[in-house]
C-alpha cells in the first residue's frame, strides 16, 4: 500500500489546488453552498449508502479521519471539485466543451478509485469500474442540470435556444 490513510488528504489537496488554478476567487465565494452540498453532502451521503447501507464499497486506511468508516476528507475534496466543476461548464457555449467537462470529471472520479483498488484502501463488491464511472456521470449531470435550472448556466441558453 502507498501512503496509506493519505488518500483523502491528497483527494483534497489536488482538488484545491485545481481549483485555485481555475476558479477566480469571486466565483469561488459565488459557488461555495453548490460545492459544500454539491461535493461535500452529495459525498457523504453516496459513500455512506454505498458501503454501510448496500455494501458495495468499503473504504479501509484511505483517509486519516473517518466516522463510522465514512472517509472525510475524501468527501471533503468534492468541494473544491463541484466548484471548478460548475465554473468550467459556465466558461464554454460549445456543447462540445461542455460535453467534454462533463465527462472528464466522471473519468477523474474513476481514475482515483482504480488507484485506490490498486492500492488495497478501497474494496467492491457487487460493483464495477463502469458502475462508478456511470454513477458519477449521473450526479454530474445532476449537477450540470441544478446549474442550469438555477439560471447560473447562461453560456448555455443561447445553445439551446438556436
């Protein structure tokens, strides 16, 4: 195992520093309540149903703070995540761009958990990449679709209109 209990540690600081890089720091303030629900509690939620209540996953030394085997700081590095996430798809009016966006962040999400199989902090069972990779698509869309409900989406209204 490489650097265990670090995984929610580096989760987190990687998702920061991302989204330092890409986010201003007025749409940071702008998006912090859709990156605290959006990543923090969307998380918490997911990572406690899918391994206390289904059993699909089981999260062992992946993060130095843990309640019930819930990792939180894993769950904590959404928020940062959510919020670059909804300041990019508000950046592009090709559908193209934001199609990409939208499944880059799922494909990042996928990534990080093959690392943690690889490295024993993270068990499935009765699950698969691909569920993880669909799931994540689905509450990205979620995501994508609360963003644009909510008007915070006017990049995208033009496109949709023509």
């Amino acid at each position: 195992m490489v650097l265990p209990n670090l995984a929610g540690l580096l989760v987190l600081a990687a998702g920061t520093v991302f989204m330092f890089l890409v986010t201003p720091w007025e749409r940071i303030k702008e998006l912090f309540w859709f990156g605290l629900v959006g990543g923090l509690v969307v998380a918490l939620v997911l990572i406690y149903l899918l391994q206390e209540v289904l059993g699909f996953w089981l999260f062992q030394r992946a993060d130095l703070l843990a309640v019930q085997g819930v990792p939180l700081l894993l769950a904590a590095g959404w928020i940062p995540v959510v919020i670059a996430y909804g300041h990019l798809l508000a950046q592009y009016r090709s559908w193209a761009q934001v199609v990409l966006i939208m499944l880059t962040f799922p494909a990042v999400a996928t990534v990080i958990h093959v690392a943690m199989l690889a490295n024993n902090m993270l068990f499935y069972a009765n699950w698969t990449l691909p569920m993880t990779f669909g799931l994540s698509l689905a509450i990205h869309l979620a995501l994508a679709a609360y963003l644009y409900l909510a008007g915070r989406l006017d990049n995208l209204k033009e496109t949709v209109r023509t």
